[in-house]
C-alpha cells in the first residue's frame, strides 16, 4: 500500500468537534476518561469539558511501560500517571492524539490494569494515521490519515487552549 503525504492536514478543532458527538452516546456506561500524556491527556481534559465536567479524568505517563524502553532510555519529559476514581469494573475511554503502531496503547492498557481490571476499555485518538505493529484498533476515530513511515504528526495547544495539528518530515 502506497502512502503520500496529506494534501491539507484536517482542522483538529473540527476533529475534536467529532469525536465529542461520538463519544456522547457512550455516557450512558459510567465511563472515565483518561488521557496518554500529553496530547491525549490535553485532549481527554477538552472532551471532558465539551462532554460535562463530572466524568472522573486521569492521565498517564506509560513511559516506563514502552516495551522499547531499555532500547531509548527515560524520556526526559516524564509526568506522575494520576488516576483519582476506582478502575475496576469502570469503562474507561482512554484517549491519545495520535494512534500509530499501537505500542503507545498497549503500553497504556498494561499500566491501567495496574490499578485494576476495568469492565471494558474504550480507545478514542484525534487521528489515526495507520502503520499498526499491533492488533490495536480505535473505537472512536477524529479522522484517519495516511501518513509515509518518516512523517510525524504532532498535537500542538495554543495559550487559548485550540488545538492543531502539525506535519513532520523526516527519517
């Protein structure tokens, strides 16, 4: 399958707008959000507040939990994971920017069943831009773009708190 670069990449506000509207029928099944440092933590607390401010949010750093770990050493920009409310038997809707190879997810579902067994895990990203190494597939999708393997994609959040979405080239 052959890839090229995105004419134009899309609006992330408009992406974020998308996976609110399909997110809100989920409500209905005791759900938190939790959110992957940091875009998808960024984002999880914006869907929170477009969503209603009483669904529990949590964050985590799955940095110690990358199965390339001993291969890239400690990223440099660590946060503490923080998940305030009960994950046993809870849905958990976990968010994250951008899903690529999916050792992201499966690093975060291995760190989430440290604080319990949830009833059932929910993965809902702003882009999914292909590439999987894992049979790890997203439940909620903003847009799916298909991006060249050296490309990155990146969630930027402005003072105002506005999200964009920002092309990298390279190796």
């Amino acid at each position: 399958m052959h890839a090229s670069i995105p004419p134009s990449l899309p609006d992330a506000e408009r992406l974020v707008d998308a996976l609110t509207a399909q997110l809100r029928p989920l409500l209905g099944q005791d759900p938190a959000l939790v959110g992957i440092h940091s875009g998808g933590a960024w984002l999880a607390q914006r869907l929170r507040d477009e969503l209603g401010g009483d669904i529990p949010l949590g964050a985590l750093d799955i940095s110690f939990y990358r199965d390339d770990f001993k291969r890239i050493g400690l990223h440099t920009q660590t946060k503490p994971s923080n998940i305030p409310f009960e994950v046993e038997d809870r849905h958990i809707i976990l968010v994250d920017d951008v899903l690529y190879t999916g050792r992201t997810i499966r690093g975060a579902m291995n760190e989430l069943f440290d604080y319990g067994r949830p009833a059932r895990i929910t993965l809902a990203v702003l882009v999914d831009r292909g590439g999987r190494e894992l049979p790890i597939e997203a439940q909620v999708v903003g847009a799916r773009l298909h991006l060249l393997p050296g490309q990155n994609l990146e969630l930027l959040r402005d003072g105002n708190g506005r999200f964009s979405l920002k092309l990298h080239e390279g190796s």
